[in-house]
C-alpha cells in the first residue's frame, strides 16, 4: 500500500489530489469519519473530482455537480433532480486504509507488493512534505531500501512519488511533544536533498 | 419513463473512435443501443431507456469524441 | 462611505475585497481597469486614502471598529514579503492568463512563493497558531490568500501543498467571504 497522505490533512470537508506515478486520485473524508480513495476523474466527462466539493455528504463534481457516495455511487444529477442514477455511473476506487496517523492507498499495481502499514501505537502526524530529488535520492538518503516507509526509534517516515523529480515525505512521531522538532529536523533534509541537487 | 428513439448524426467521423466512445457511454448511462450504420460520414443508433439517461446520450454523441465532428443531427420516435 | 477603485480580476483588489469583507467594513466598488496595472486605490468624497493594498490595508487596521493589530517586528516583515509575494503572483498570473499558446506558469520564483507559503502556514499549525497573524485572521492572510487561493490558474500541483489547502478552506469557511473570479464559490 503506498502512503499518500496524513490523516490529520484529510479531514471531514477536505478534498485531497494525489499524485503517485502516473495515477491521479482524490481522497475525502466523509461525515462518518471513513476516508475514500478514487481516481480523480467524474465519469461523466473527465473533470478532476479533487476540484469539486462536499454535499450531502457526498463528493460533488464541480463541473455538473453529479454526486458521488461513499461507495462511488452517483446519486445525484442536478439537471436531471427525479433521476434515480443506474448503478452504472460510479466512480473508480481504490482500498484506503488508515493506519499510524497516515493514509494507505492499494493501487491496481499493487498486487505484488503487499506491504503492510505499520500497526502498532499511537502516532502523532507532523508534515507531509514535497522535497526536489528523485525517490531513488530519498530511499539512499532514509537508508529506505524497498518498501514505502520506516520507523527509526520514534520516527515514522513514508513516501510516495507526485513526480519523477519531486517525493513526498510524510512523517509522524509517537510522542505528540516532539512533533515541533520532528518538523525541523524534515526541513533540514530538505534543504540537504535540494543542495545536493543544485 | 422510457424512451425508444432513432438517433441519427451526419457529420465526419472516426468510425472506430465513435463506435467505442458510444458502448463506453451506452454502458454508463445503463441504456440499450443498436448500431443500424456506422459509416464516415453517417451514423444511425437505435436507442432505448429511461429519457432522461437517453438525452444524455444523445447529448455526449452530438458533442462527440475528439476525432469526430457531428455537423447535422435529428431524433425519432421509434 | 468608503470607496475602492478595482478590478474584479486584480488579485490585489480582491485582497482589499476581501479585508473589508472580513472585517465588516462598509465598500463600494468602483471599476478602475488602472488596478491592474498600478493596484487598486482607496478614497470617499474627501479623498484618497490608500493606494495600492499595503496603504489600503493599513487605512483599515485605522478604522474604529476594526480589532486588528497593523503588524509590527517580526511580523511587518512577514506581511512586507506576503505582500510582494502577492505581486510577483499576480504578474505571473495576468502572464499565464494572458498567454495565446500554453507556457509553464510556475516559474522558480513562484515555487519559492509556494514553498515559503507552505513552511509558514506548516509551522503555525504545528505550534498551535490558528492563523498567520495570531489567533484570528490578520492583514498578513489577507495578503496571501489570493495566491493560496487561484494557485490553480498557474498550474500548481495542490497535492504538494496540504497546510495551503488547509488554509484556504478555512478562510473559506470565515463569515464574510467572498470570491472572486478563479475561486470557486460552492465548497
């Protein structure tokens, strides 16, 4: 499963684009607290689903403002208000999980890798950040050899990859205390990866 | 309430293109569509389902896929 | 009453827009396409008051019923760059805007924009600070709101941005908001 975001960043109200190769997904939190991963396109005609918006608590598109559920169900078309959609129309989802403060999604490519979250504890979100180097620099970098995360003693550290050139890093701590430095110390990695670059 | 009509559309088309960009929608607006031609520069559907899922049909096969221009088109009542 | 010469497109009068929005304070709008161009101006039947969004802004932090503290230290230097980042914004945008065939809107200068946006509001969120300017919205996420909120227009990829769309969400969410063209008013 590839880490793509903090769950403290998806909150009830939040649409959130994901980047991961070559994939473009949204994720939304609705009222129920569960979180949903899709691919970010509206079956109807392509818009991005992550430019849209909550409403009755289902994902709207910004576009014609058809309404998705959480299984992906359209349920609404606003220019056609007495339509009961088919089941045909629905969106593409994916497995999400939550899991040490982060969100896991499992792509389609997924299937080889079944690498699992870390489970255990309580972890508290510090920043996802997108730092300027190739995953390849970053996994030499976080002694990250395979897989998409590691803890070293109170530090989770996932990535996944928006773009060849850029990494998203997310980090969570088990002690909420320390996320202050924790944050600092991320900075610090950036700043080196992006020198190391230049 | 369901509709049967006859979709005809002149213009000029790709036919392969058109022909699957019209399954891919007939299957997500969940109406039954049968080709009765499909040539370069005519294309006729027999189309039947709820009205309004037919009408947007109709209205994604006017706008049409990219390789495709739709100059002239007309409904029927089948 | 008083009265902003602007153009519903200029970021900067959006700006001015919104803060008077925010903050309750009686406006009419004028159209002045010279906003684009040289920002938009502030005045009544008296006189002119502000011209261009620093003046502006502080013309209102002046007024009576306005509770919020006009930067000082520290933070005049955090609104001075919010201010000029909101500049170099909007020239690139107007470009991207204005462009005939597509071009890369994102140039180095905006990603630093975006980068520094991004660590400030990061930072703030960490140590508990609701907002750039203290513990309620202030002149200083006025100012860089209209970045945070038409980034789209230059192309940006969001989805490297989170504690900026955290923050855009929230000023949405704040009594008095309003939109301009690019930002989306159903949300």
């Amino acid at each position: 499963m590839i880490p793509v975001a903090l769950s403290m960043d998806v909150v009830f109200g939040d649409i959130v684009p994901v980047r991961h190769e070559v994939q473009e997904l949204v994720l939304w939190r609705d009222e129920e607290g569960m979180v949903h991963g899709w691919e970010d396109r509206c079956p109807h005609r392509g818009v991005r689903l992550s430019l849209g918006f909550i409403r009755n608590n289902r994902l709207a598109c910004l576009y014609h403002g058809w309404q998705f559920d959480h299984e992906g169900r359209c349920r609404a078309i606003p220019s056609h208000p007495s339509l009961n959609p088919p089941s045909t129309i629905r969106t593409e989802n994916f497995r999400v999980e939550e899991k040490a403060g982060l969100i896991w999604i499992a792509l389609r490519n997924d299937a080889k890798r079944p690498l699992v979250p870390p489970a255990e504890g309580a972890w508290h979100g510090v920043r996802s950040l997108a730092i300027r180097a190739t995953l390849a620099a970053l996994r030499e970098a976080l002694v990250l050899e395979t897989g998409q995360w590691r803890v070293s003693s109170d530090r989770l550290l996932a990535v996944h990859s928006p773009e060849e050139e850029i990494t998203m890093v997310h980090m969570a701590v088990s002690d909420a205390s320390a996320r202050v430095k924790a944050a600092e110390w991320l900075l610090d990695l950036r700043d080196s990866m992006e020198e190391i670059r230049c | 309430m369901t509709s049967s009509i006859t979709l005809y559309l002149f213009g000029r088309f790709d036919v392969a293109a058109f022909r699957a960009f019209a399954e891919s929608r007939a299957r997500l607006v969940c109406i039954d569509m049968t080709t009765e031609r499909m040539e370069g520069h005519a294309i006729v559907f027999l189309l039947r389902g709820a009205h309004a899922l037919v009408g947007m049909f109709v209205m994604a096969c006017v706008i049409g896929p990219a390789s495709c221009v739709v100059s002239r088109w007309r409904e029927a009542v089948a | 009453m008083l009265s902003l010469n602007g153009w519903v497109m200029d970021e900067r009068s959006y700006a001015a827009r919104l803060a008077a929005s925010l903050l309750a304070i009686p406006l009419t709008i004028q159209t002045d396409r010279r906003a684009e161009i040289f920002g938009p101006t502030l005045g009544d039947e008296e006189g002119v008051y502000g011209v261009g969004l620093y003046e502006i802004l502080r013309h209102f932090s002046r007024l009576p019923n306005v509770d919020r503290a006009w930067p000082e230290g520290d933070s005049r230097l955090v609104l001075e760059w919010a201010l000029e980042a909101l500049e170099s914004f909007a020239q690139a945008r107007r470009q991207a805007l204005g462009a005939t065939m597509p071009e890369k809107a994102e140039t180095d200068a905006i990603t630093l924009i975006f980068r520094m946006l991004e660590d400030r509001l990061s930072k703030a969120f960490l140590e508990g600070q609701e907002w750039l300017s203290g513990t309620s919205v202030g002149f200083i996420d006025i100012a860089v709101f209209p970045i945070a909120g038409l980034a789209r227009d230059l192309g940006l990829g969001m989805d490297l941005y989170p504690a900026v769309r955290r923050f855009v969400r929230k000023v949405r969410q704040l009594p008095g908001f309003v939109t301009m063209p690019g930002i989306a008013a159903c949300h």
